[in-house]
C-alpha cells in the first residue's frame, strides 16, 4: 500500500478490483465503509463474480476473469479523450511530457524489439531521448507526437466502450457510469483509492494489471495523496516483510538485488545500480545504494566484510536466471533437485498443477516441513485415497517434520500491508516440544558450522565468518535480531566536517538509514527498517493512537517504513510552491523554511519548491512513469492479452493472443486446454471464513466453510441439468476436482466477442489434513504458467468443463 | 438446598390433603427464587497480552487472555482472543478467522515433536531434534559439497547452490525471516522464495 | 342387619387393577402435569425429582396411562352405550343431586352420569394422547412445526384441565355415594347399594343367579 | 434493594412474585445494520468463541449458509439471500438471532420458574440451570430461535452477552464486527444512529430503508435497518409483524388462572354439595329390598 488502512476512510471513491477486500481483509475494508457513510463515498467493485465486497457496492460490474488491462484501458481512453486529468499533477509530477526515443513502437499486439524464439523483447527502443547534457527531453505543451502523453493516447485509442464490452462483458453503459465517477476523482478535492489484490496479480500479466490502476491514478493525481494511492491488499501477516527482507531468489534485503552472471565484481555491480538524475537536480535515492549495500555486507559479515574484498561481494551467490517457485519445481520434476525446505508454507497445496507438483516432491532425496500444522506437503507421500492417491512403498523422499511456535508463543513483529511494523508478544508456552523458527534455524546453522568446520567442504567461509554474536547462539532473541536489522555504528563515526567530533558512538543503534554508510563504518540487516529500533528503544512497539490532523495517520503507533512515513510520495500531495491541492486534508506542507506537516515528507525537507525537485525522489527522474521505460518485460505500456487459456482469441490482435514474453516450460505448454475441450472461463479464490488451507484446522472456522464447493451461475446450472447441492466434477487438462454445487445469481453468463461464455469460480481452502471435509483443493485445475515480470502463477484464470455426478452432495 | 426444603413441605401439604390439593394455588404459593445472577465474566484476573493477529495483512491488534498471572508454578495458557480497542487499524474488530484464533492456538493438527519419514516407509516416526538437525545438516552438507557451483561455464566465480532451494514462511516474524535470510544466503542458496510470489 | 345383607360381584379383581394403575398414573399425570402449567404448582416437580425429569417422566406416565386406560375401555366399553332411559336420567339430574334418585328411571350397570364421565374420559385421553405426541420435542419433534405444536399445548391444557374436572367430578360421586368405594376396593356391592342407585342393574344380576 | 443478581430482573420465568422494581436502568440495544453487513461470519466465529461453544463441521448443502440453521451451539447465524429488488440484484445477508423482544414470548410460555429472565436493560436471558428442557420457548418465540440441546437437553439462545454487558463490555459479535454492521448502545443511541444510517441509504436511492423494531412484540433490543423495511420478508423470512402467537396467548394469558379456578370450583362444587347434602347413603331399606329381589328370584 502506498497508503494506509485507515486513511481509506479519506476516500471519495473507492474502486476494488483484483481483489475482494470485504472477505480477504474484512478489518481493512471496515475503512471504506466508513467512508461510504461519513464522506457520502461511493463504491465501485468489478469482479467476475458478484462478491462480498460487490454486495456493499453501488456500482457492481461483472467482467471476464483476465481482462482488467482491457477494461482499465478503456478508461484511460475516457479520461484523455474527455480532458479528466489533473494536469498540473500529470505535466509537473509524470514523465507525461517526456520524449521517447523515435525507435520505439508498437505494432499488432508487440512493442519494438521482439525475439520470438527468445520469448523476450531488446528493450533498448523504450527509453526516454536524452540531449546532449544526458538529461531527458521534454514537451511541457504535451503536444510533441513522440512524447509520453501523445504515444498514451494513440496506444489506448483501441481501447474504445464497444471494445471493452467485446473483450471483457460489460455492458458499456455499465462501463460509462464507472468512467464518468473515477473522471470526478480527477478534480483536485476529489480522490479515488484503489484496492486491489491476488486478482490482479495472478496471471500471465499481472504487474501490468496493476501498473494501468497506477496510471489512471498518475491522470488523476490521486498518489502520495489521503485518501487514494495504490493499495495492495498483501495477503499474509508479513509478506511485506519477508519481501522486504528479500527472502526471494534474487533480492537482497531492501530491494536490492543480487549479482547476476555478467557482474564479476562489486564495481561492474554498482555500475547499472548508481541511477544518475535523468533530469537536472532530482534527489535519485538509489543514489544511496552502495551505502545499504555495504551496511548490508557488514551486518551479514562483519569484519570479514571489507573494502579489499569488494565487502564479501563474491560470497554472494550470482543468479544466472530467477530460481522462482515455479522453476524450483520445474528443477524437481525434472529430478534436479536433492532437497526442499517448507517454512510454514504448504507448496503441495498452494502451487499449480497439483499432480506435476506431487511428482516432483517424490523426486527429491529430502524434504524439510517446519511448520506448526500438519500440512498436505509433509503428508504428500501418504495415501489419502482420491483426495491424495499415493504409493508410500514406491517414494523414497525422506521427509522431515519439524514442529514451529505461532504468534502466540513468540515475540518478534510483522509487517502490515500499511508498512506498520508491529512488534507483538509472547503469550504462552508452546505446546510439545514445538520450537521457533528461529531456533530451528540457529540450530541448523550450528550444525552445518560445525560439520564444515570439522571437515571443510564447498566455499565453507560464507558460512564460518557469518556474524552469529548472539547471547544464545542456539536461540537468538528477536530483539537482538531487530536490532540487527535497524543496524548500529561499527565504530566510532566522525563528523565529516569536524572529524574531532563524532556523529555516532560505536555500537550506537542508527536513527534512520541516513545514517548508513559505504565505508564500512556502520551495518544494517535492512536500510528500509533503519528507525525501527534506535537508541530510543523498540519503535515497533509503540502504542500511543492520537493521530494529529484527523487523517487516521497515528504516526506514534507501531513504527512504519520508510522513516516512519505513513502516506508515500506524499510531496505530491502538495502543489509546485508547496501548498497541498486539498486544503481540507492537508499532510505536509512547505512552511517557508522546510516541509513539515502531520505526516513525515517523502522528500529533503530542506529543498525549496521553487529548486522544482520531482515528488518521486527514488525515480531518477524524478518524476512517477506513465511509460515504464524498460522496467517491465512486457512493455512500457499495458496491454490486453489474453489468458494462456482463453475461451476466445484475442479481439485487439488474435495473432498475439497471451503475453509474449510470459514463460511456459515445455510440457506446461502441453498441458494447456483448448476452448473446444474446456469451454468454461475458471477463476479460484478465498473466501472470508478461511485463510488459505490454515483454518481449515481450526473448528469455528472448519464448520463456518465445512466442505469444498464450486459455483456456477444459473444459465451454465441449467444447462447442465445441476441443482445447488449436486455433487459435479470439474475438470481442466490437468486434473480434476469433485464438490460440491452452489448455483448463484451471482455469476452471470456473458457476451464476449459474440459468444457466450460462462464463469466457474473455485474457492481454495480444502484438503486432506485438518477439521473440514477432505477436498481436492483448487490447484488440480490451475496452470504452471506466471507472470511475465515476477512469475505468479495464473491462478485467476484459465479453461474448465463441467459435469454434474450426482444429486446429494457426500 | 433451598429447592429441596420446598419440595418436602410440597410433599407433605400433598398427602395431607385430598385430590382437591389443585387448589393449592389459592395460597399463591411460590418456590424460592435460585439466584439468577449472569454467568461470571471469564475474563476476570486473566492475563493480557498484547499481539498481531497472524493471517492477512491488515496487521489487527489483538488481545490475548491467559489463564495465571506469570506465578512461577503457574502454567499461562491462552483461554481467549479478541480485538485490541486501541489499534488504529481494527479498533477492536475482528474477522472470522482472527476471532477463532484460539482454535489455531490449540488446532488438533498442532505438530508437537519432530517427526521423521524414512524413505518407503508408511508411517511417521518421531524423532529428537538433535537426530532430526543432525541428520538435515548432513543431507544438506552432502548435497551442497556435491553440486555447488563456484563457477559458471565462463569460468566466473557464481558461487551458487541450485539444488536444494528453502521456501520461506510468509507470516513468520521479521526476526525469523532475517535469521533465515542469513543462513540461507550464506549457504549461497538462490532457489529461495517465499509467499509473495504465488 | 347384617343378615339382611347381600352382596353382589361388582368388579372383578383385574378390573380393579386396572382402575387402580390407571387411577394412580392419572394423579402422577395431573400432578406433573398441573406442575409445567401453572408457577404456583411448579413445586409439584419435586415429586418427580425436580423440573427435568418431571418434564421426561410426564409424556411416559401418559404413555403407560393410555395404555391401561385402553384396557379399561375395553372392559367398559359395552356398558356405557346410551341408551333412551339415559336421556331421561339426565334430564332429571337435579333430583339426583338432591339425594332423591326414585324420580330418575332405573339405571343399569351405570347411570347416564357415569356414562357420560366415562366418554368424557375417553374423548379427552384421546385428545391428550395425539396432542401429547405432537408437543414431545424429544420423540417427535421434527414431525410438527412450531404453529402445530402450540395448538397442541392449547389442546392438551384445555383436555387436561377438563378431564380433571370430570375426575374430580368422578372421585366426589364415589365419596358421595357411600358404598360405592368398597366396588372398587373389595370388588362388591351390597345390595341395598344396587337396589338404590342400579335397580335395573340388580334385577339383572339376580335374573342371572336364577 | 439487596440482590445478588449483577443485572436488576425486570421480568422472571413461571414466577407469581415480582421481582424488586424500584431500581431503573438504562435499556441496551444492539443494532443490526444490514447494509453494511458483509456476511463474514465474525459475529458468528466471535459468539462461538466467547460462549465457549463449538458447532459440529457440517457439509455443504449447496448455500453459503452454515450451518444451515440456528444450533444449541450457533446461537447467531447468517443467512444470505440472493434476488433482485426493483430491477436490481441484491445479496442480501442477515445476522439473525435472538430479538431480545420486549415483550419475549419464550419467557411467557416458559413453565419453569426463572429459566427465562429478562433484565432490565431490556436482555432476555436462559438461566439453564432452572431450564426443564421442555420447548415451551420455542413455541412461544415468534421469531423461532431457541434450540433444544441433543446433550443436556435444555434451550439455548442468544445472550445479548449478558455477561459481558453486565460488567459495561459489548457482546462479543459486535465488539468484532469489522464493519460496523452491529453496533451496541443504549437504545435511545442506537435508534439515533439508525436515523442516520436511514438518511445515508435514502439518499443512495433506497426508498423504504427503515428500522425494524417491530412494535407487535412491545420492541426489540436487537434492531435492524434493513434497506426495504416495508418487505422484511425478504430478508431469509424476517417476520413482517411478529406478534407472539394467540395461541400462546389463550395457554399462557387469563385462560390460565381460569382454568385452575375452574378446577378449584370443581373441587368446591363437591365440598358444597357433600356440605349441604350429605352423603347418599344405603338405607336398611334398600337393603331388604335387594334381599325380597333375591329371594323373588330364587323361588
């Protein structure tokens, strides 16, 4: 979230789309209903299916699973064609005005560059003309044909009403009403906040899904603003964290990135991670990357990390290609994997095509679960009957099931959708001999140390010289460890223009990643998090709810990165002489000397409005992009393509169907169905009364959602002779599931291209292990295909059949 | 007791009289009323403890209720949860699943010892931790000695380990995570994700 | 006197019995029954050992009371056919009541009082037995919805309350009528007792001795 | 004015004494506002939890509903709607439960003495250790809420968490509420804040948005605003005018007393008759004249 949960009630306009906030975040979604009666807001939802969300709305439109980027084109058309932008935001705080180079452009359904046997684009042509001083130019008059706003313009002119109806289902005088409230939110008084989710991410196009939200709220000058924002509903307690903290294939914490193949030393490194301004005096953050970087190397290593080894630079591992979840699985089935750790996540469950996925478990030598529950993945060798079919005898995976706390037993914090770290407290005795994680960790870690340490091995140094000063190595504390992350002074560090006096004391806790150095001088887990414990104490742990200005910021409650910012980008929220656009909401604002203002500025707070620095201070430009350059793989601009499977080829160009540059395996491709087999459009998801295939072990939860269910509208129900309760089969080309029927009224079969197409929707939850019912779990259905920037799974979208079994349900 | 001394005398007035005793109620006679003071309030001299709910991102406060005050010999065992009325978030709200997380306390399902599953074998088998992290380092140590990648084809140090990958919870705590994340890396693991992808 | 006494065979040993059990059955019902229906009797549930078996016994006591009431009506049945000097007696009631029965025609084995006390019972048992079962949550609650069921309480209170009103109507004549227990306790009747209330009766008894 | 009790009775079960009535108290409510209902599920996760209950894991029979009825154990359930009002789809969820009636019709049909109580904040509460398990409630209630117990077989409801309220906390299905959908006041308050949830929903076009606080049971404490007031019954069977039923009335109202007297009288009557006129008994008379029949009989 760029926002916050409770700064939702700012809003004027509320759109949930790719996302279904009243089931999967009730608590967060209380915010829009407070906005709906204390600000008269009105809500928008478009689904595929009419949701819980959806019946608190009053505007509900129901669109095909997979054609967001159709729908949400459409409305940049509107918003340009009908001059509902806000234009100083767009002109002063957008590379709107900026010009792209005269090579790039776009041709039936692919941008410039396309290498059709790589599956990949040479994305040299997306980029800004610089002159000649290696500053970007730029129209300010909008009117250059080569500029951002003009190219903008022509790309979406596709994207008509008639066009969206035909690719998406709905009725254009639905899609008009939507169009006419978002333009009101283009007036400076007025906002809008998107909230959105899983729906949006899930599939073959989903960072594209989301940056066509951003950049209708980009023409509406609706970020950095109370009220509006991109707000990703994250859907665990601490996905935010663990992202942050880089836990991925390629990251280190922060967001930094690992080394790839073709970067042999730290120099080459930094060269393509320095981010020169792309105009003149911009505050280009990433700047600072060295500094994290060091800091970083110096948390992990300490004294061993020095500037003559480049920090430890090759005591890093370098990717030659991302080793996302979809691959390791791939490597597995393919027999490339020796051994797999399960840290509370259930991949048997979770992860597509569910028979490929037992496959390749059976594949491995070892598998580790460290988890509290007894989850489908640690039993995935045993038979369940047609729930899990297996043969025990013929898997000779040696599986390990550790036992974990939860958040009752520990101490530690997590990371809220908002950015909120909050530190939480142990309540309670695990029960058993159940461990935390942590534990288990340091555990390993003793006894992969001592093993190397005895007997030596591969690269062993990476390992023995890994800072582990805990008081208890066996059981480090998670205050030590958030302290860890904040970072602390090394030594004693001299102020740079009085080296008699020192800035910080050696083993001094840092007060924010200002502070952080590229000399070796300081360490830090997690630059972002540089604040969260400092000399004061635990600013996790803070309690104090006042909320000056009204705005529901409470900036003494828990701790928030960065820096305690609440609302990001929020320069923006302010004109260009620093004045906010909304008086009425007022956040931070220039006071003649400095920014200030209820909220901490996302900006110097020395820099005067008139030095004309951009809000976006992290962009080299400094300025927010409507044209991504070459950030995402699949082009600058979104566009629709279709789900890998689609029940109709695509109207804008059939002969680019699905995202060029998405990866598929080569048997994925095989397994993908056609709509001649598979005529029905299938979309999974969650459903209030359980999270993921957890509750389904806890008994309230258990019996408020007992038993797996699939549903189906009305007219596909009659088709096909079904009843609500009837047990029906579902099938897609790579497996199949049995549950039970609901027919609703709340699916509505649609019109698209001129063919009638019905949606299946699939709620997740069940399995073979806990309280509920035995299911057969979604994921039976779901296709091995991801996004084609961060490789999510397609899980919203792909091709089914339908067949009733019986009349009562088992 | 009292209800008991009304039945007697009720008895009594019975075989005193005639089958006309119906008329009994003519001396509006009335048992004594049980006292119907409402069910205690559990919560009394619990203990609080404040915490973050463990599901979705919405991050609500929430208060957990123990039984014992922290006395050496006493046992804490969590008896209820609900909503932290301070939290600028969830004010005291919940959703379905936050208000049942004493079942996920206390789920059946909880694992309470390592267990261990050779391979062919039918059956769990519970183990030690020392038996289970000694023999893990081992598979692991095997492997890594085994297909490390120090370097890529063109002879450039990669440093690299793709054959056993790590996938990393995604409601664990900061702390965890960063405990993890330094292992992990330092075993120079890249097959590494966790729930933020899917 | 006593020379001049006869006696006559009123009952037989099983009859009385039957009486007897159903007699008994019937006051344990009234009893808890008149316990559930008004507060000021609540205390009568502590006979049965307070509200919740007062509440579980009531429905088996009736249940063993239809059952020897069913026997008592098959023994009687016969007896209490109406006949036209019926009509008659009961037109004439007042002069019963006022100890004076030479003004009411001869009755058989029961006078047209009896007889309408014994189709009262009959008629209200029936009444009791099927709205009894309608209300019996824990037997057969599903077979009757919530508006059947309290038509039911209606009816069974309205039976119950009438049918006392004949019991005790039944218990006075027995108290009143001297002579008449020692019929069901002993299983005879003097014959002065028939000759003044059953004259027809004892004309047909002696008929039979011939 | 000395009571144990934690909250002041103003009505008890099968009790011919009143309870002490000169103490006033402050009457509470819970409103349920249905257009800001979500159908989560929290109220119902919530009063599981708090009440230390837990319902049986059913199966799904085709609804969203679950289980598909109020239990011994689901003391509140949600109960989803699909149809279309004036032209427009609507899912429609209501929380349903006990009303909390003013004038409760379990309390009136209850035979056992202070089973049933009712506060005098307006709660209608079960006191189960005086409860004989005898479904009167049931009968009586005309919103068909009580369950009878398969184990101890006794009625189980809705307390309004009379435990809670009595030491000033909410009930817990409205404390977790995450939308506000249930609020919890004084009577009065929650009145004034339906007035203005009633405006917010007129104004978005809901004509016949009102409160539903249906004066045929005297009021209730659990109240709902319900987008269309005028047809209640839409709303999963929300009785339009409920009214404890006549026939509850004629076994439970005058008849009752009447019929007792009538017994009463019929016991009298004898005693009168038996003074006045004595008893009928055998004459010597009498006596010889059987004996003459028998000796006619025997010639």
């Amino acid at each position: 979230m760029t926002n916050l949960w409770a700064d939702i009630k700012n809003t004027d306009l509320v759109v949930i789309m790719g996302g279904n906030a009243a089931e999967a975040h009730p608590c967060g979604f209380k915010w829009v209903t407070e906005a709906k009666h204390y600000r008269k807001a009105k809500l928008i939802v478009v689904d595929p299916r009419f949701t819980r969300s959806a019946a608190m709305s009053d505007l509900f439109i129901q669109i095909r699973p997979g054609t967001d980027i159709a729908f949400l084109g459409g409305v940049i058309k509107y918003l340009l064609d009908n001059d509902k932008i806000q234009k100083e935001y767009v002109g002063n705080y957008t590379n709107a005005a900026y010009i792209i180079r005269g090579d790039f452009k776009f041709e039936d359904g692919l941008f410039s560059g396309y290498d059709e046997a790589k599956r990949d684009y040479n994305r040299a042509s997306w980029e800004y003309e610089l002159s000649e001083d290696g500053f970007v130019k730029s129209d300010p008059s909008l009117q250059d044909p080569r500029c951002v706003y003009q190219l903008m313009k022509t790309h979406y002119s596709r994207y008509t009403p008639e066009m969206v109806e035909r690719i998406t289902g709905a009725p254009k005088d639905k899609f008009l009403e939507a169009c006419k409230l978002i333009a009101e939110t283009s007036a400076v008084d007025k906002v809008m906040t998107s909230m959105y989710a899983l729906g949006w991410t899930q599939h073959s196009k989903g960072s594209q899904n989301i940056r066509t939200m951003a950049m209708i709220q980009l023409l509406l000058g609706n970020i950095g603003v109370a009220g509006g924002g991109m707000n990703a509903l994250r859907g665990h307690s601490n996905i935010q964290g663990l992202t942050d903290i880089g836990l991925m294939s390629n990251l280190i914490p922060g967001y930094l990135t690992l080394a790839n193949d073709r970067e042999p030393d730290y120099a080459t490194y930094m060269k393509t991670r320095g981010f020169k301004p792309l105009r003149p005096g911009q505050t280009s953050y990433w700047q600072n990357y060295d500094k994290f970087f060091v800091s970083f190397a110096k948390a992990m290593w300490g004294d061993a990390a020095t500037k003559d080894n480049d920090w430890a630079y090759d005591w890093l591992p370098k990717i030659d290609v991302v080793y996302d979840v979809l691959r390791a699985f791939e490597l597995m089935h393919q027999g490339k994997m020796t051994g797999y750790f399960c840290q509370g996540f259930n991949p048997l469950m979770s992860f597509p095509n569910r028979r490929k996925l037992q496959a390749a478990l059976e594949k491995l030598k070892f598998l580790v679960v460290m988890d509290p529950l007894a989850t489908e993945t640690s039993e995935f060798w045993q038979d369940h009957g047609e729930h899990n079919p297996a043969d025990p005898a013929k898997i000779q995976t040696e599986v390990f099931r550790l036992p974990t706390t939860v958040f009752a037993e520990e101490n530690g914090s997590l990371i809220n959708s908002g950015r909120w770290l909050q530190w939480h407290f142990k309540g309670a005795e695990p029960p058993g001999e159940a461990l935390p994680d942590i534990d288990i960790m340091a555990r390993l870690y003793a006894k992969l140390r001592e093993l190397y340490q005895k007997d030596g091995g591969a690269l062993p140094d990476p390992l023995l010289k890994l800072t582990w000063d805990y008081e208890n190595p066996l059981a480090p504390q998670p205050e030590e460890l958030a302290r860890e992350l904040n970072g602390k002074a090394l030594v004693d560090v001299p102020d740079p223009r009085d080296p008699a006096r020192m800035i910080l004391r050696k083993g001094q806790q840092l007060s924010g990643f200002g502070e952080y150095r590229n000399d070796g001088m300081t360490m830090g887990g997690c630059w972002l998090y540089a604040g969260s414990w400092t000399e004061a104490g635990n600013q996790m742990a803070r309690r104090d709810n006042t909320d000056p200005g009204g705005l529901g910021l409470t900036p003494r409650w828990a701790w928030s990165w960065p820096a305690n910012r609440r609302i990001m980008y929020n320069r923006a929220s302010c004109d260009l002489n620093g004045k906010p656009y909304n008086p009425a909401k007022k956040q931070i604002w220039w006071d003649g000397e400095k920014w200030t203002g209820y909220d901490v500025p996302d900006f110097v707070i020395t820099s005067k409005p008139e030095a004309g620095v951009g809000p976006f201070i992290m962009n080299p430009e400094g300025s927010a992009r409507l044209f991504t350059r070459g950030m995402l793989r699949d082009g600058p601009f979104p566009e629709h393509y279709e789900p890998f499977e689609a029940p109709v080829p695509n109207p804008l160009h059939p002969k680019v169907n699905a995202n060029p540059v998405a990866r598929v395996f080569k048997n994925d491709l095989e397994q993908f169905g056609k709509a001649s087999d598979f005529p029905y459009v299938a979309t999974t998801y969650r459903l209030t009364e359980h999270f993921h295939f957890w509750s389904k072990h806890t008994r309230i939860n258990a019996a408020l959602q007992p038993q797996e269910f699939i549903e189906l509208g009305e007219e596909l129900a009659k088709e096909k002779g079904i009843a609500s309760g009837d047990l029906i089969e579902v099938r897609s080309n790579r497996g199949r599931v049995k549950a039970v029927a609901v027919v609703t009224k709340r699916i509505k079969a649609l019109k698209i291209d001129g063919k009638t197409v019905h949606t299946v929707g699939i709620p997740l939850h069940w399995g073979f292990t806990g309280e509920t019912k035995k299911g057969f779990g979604c994921n039976q259905l779901t296709p091995y295909v991801g996004d084609a920037n961060i490789e999510t799974p397609e899980y919203k979208a792909f091709l089914v059949d339908v067949k009733k079994l019986g009349t009562t349900a088992a | 007791m009292g209800s008991m001394q009304i039945t007697r005398r009720g008895a009594l007035k019975l075989t005193a009289a005639s089958v006309g005793a119906s008329t009994l109620t003519a001396l509006g006679f009335s048992p004594a009323q049980a006292q119907a003071a409402v069910r205690a309030f559990k919560l009394e001299r619990t203990t609080e403890t404040r915490n973050t709910c463990p599901y979705c991102s919405v991050g609500c406060g929430v208060i957990m209720y123990s039984i014992g005050d922290r006395a050496k010999n006493v046992k804490s065992s969590i008896i209820h949860i609900e909503g932290d009325p301070d939290h600028p978030t969830n004010r005291g709200t919940l959703c379905p699943k936050g208000a049942a997380l004493i079942d996920f306390i206390n789920a059946k399902t909880r694992l309470q010892y390592p267990e261990y599953r050779a391979p062919g074998a039918k059956e769990w088998k519970r183990i030690s931790w020392d038996e289970a992290i000694d023999k893990i380092a081992r598979h692991m140590k095997a492997d890594r000695d085994k297909n490390f990648i120090a370097k890529n084809a063109d002879g450039q140090t990669v440093n690299r380990w793709i054959s056993t990958g790590f996938l990393a919870a995604s409601a664990t705590s900061n702390e965890t995570a960063w405990a993890t994340y330094k292992v992990v890396r330092s075993l120079g693991m890249v097959v590494f994700d966790n729930q933020a992808r899917v | 006197m006593a020379d001049k006494t006869t006696i006559f065979d009123r009952y037989t040993s099983g009859a009385r019995l039957n009486h007897w059990i159903n007699a008994i059955l019937m006051i344990c019902l009234a009893l808890s029954g008149m316990a559930l229906f008004h507060p000021s009797l609540f205390f009568l549930t502590g006979l049965f050992g307070g509200g919740p078996t007062a509440r579980i016994v009531h429905p088996w006591i009736g249940v063993l009371a239809m059952c020897s009431f069913l026997g008592l009506f098959i023994r009687f049945w016969r007896y209490n056919l109406w006949g036209k000097d019926d009509s008659a007696w009961m037109r004439n009631i007042k002069h019963v009541v006022n100890n004076d029965e030479s003004k009411v025609p001869e009755a058989g084995k029961y006078n047209a009082g009896q007889k309408l006390v014994f189709w009262l019972m009959s008629i209200l048992t029936v009444l009791l037995l099927t709205s009894g079962l309608a209300m019996w949550d824990s037997q057969f609650g599903e077979y009757t919805s919530i508006e059947q069921k309290r038509l039911a309480v209606v009816v069974h209170a309205a039976s119950a309350v009438l049918l006392i009103i004949v019991v005790i109507t039944h218990i006075y004549a027995a108290i009143w009528i001297r002579g008449t227990i020692r019929g069901m306790t002993r299983g005879s009747v003097t014959g002065g007792w028939a000759w003044r209330h059953h004259r027809k009766w004892l004309r047909e008894e002696v008929g039979k001795t011939k | 004015m000395s009571s144990l009790q934690s909250l002041d009775l103003r009505r008890r079960s099968a009790t011919t004494t009143p309870p002490p009535g000169q103490r006033e108290a402050v009457e509470v409510a819970k409103l349920i506002d249905v257009s800001r209902c979500i159908g989560c599920k929290a109220c119902q996760a919530a009063c599981l939890e708090w009440n230390d209950l837990r319902e049986e894991v059913g199966i799904n029979v085709g609804v969203y509903d679950n289980p598909h009825d109020l239990t011994e154990n689901t003391w509140t359930l949600m109960r989803f709607t699909e149809i279309d009002v004036d032209g427009r789809f609507e899912w429609l969820i209501r929380k349903d439960g006990c009303m909390h009636c003013d004038d409760p019709g379990c309390l009136k049909a209850c035979p056992a003495p202070g089973a049933i109580v009712q506060y005098k904040n307006g709660i209608v509460d079960f006191i189960s250790e005086n409860c004989i398990g005898c479904g009167y409630c049931v009968k009586g209630c005309p919103f068909n809420i009580p369950r009878i117990s398969k184990k101890d077989s006794k009625a189980y409801k809705c307390t309004l968490c009379s435990d809670r309220v009595a030491v000033g906390q909410a009930p817990a299905c409205a404390k977790v509420c995450p939308t506000q959908a249930i609020s919890f006041g004084t009577k009065k308050d929650m009145i004034a804040w339906a007035d203005k949830r009633i405006a917010d929903l007129k104004e978005r076009g809901y004509k016949s948005a009102g409160l539903y606080d249906p004066p045929g049971v005297g009021g209730t404490h659990v109240m709902y605003v319900l987008k269309h007031v005028d047809r209640p019954e839409i709303y999963a069977g929300l009785p339009k005018d409920p009214k404890i039923s006549p026939l509850v009335d004629l076994w439970k109202g005058i008849t009752k007393p009447l019929a007792l007297a009538g017994v009463g009288l019929a016991a009298l009557v004898g005693f009168f008759h038996y003074v006045t006129h004595g008893p009928n008994e055998v004459q010597e008379e009498d006596e010889e004249a059987a004996a003459k029949t028998r000796r006619n009989s025997a010639e």
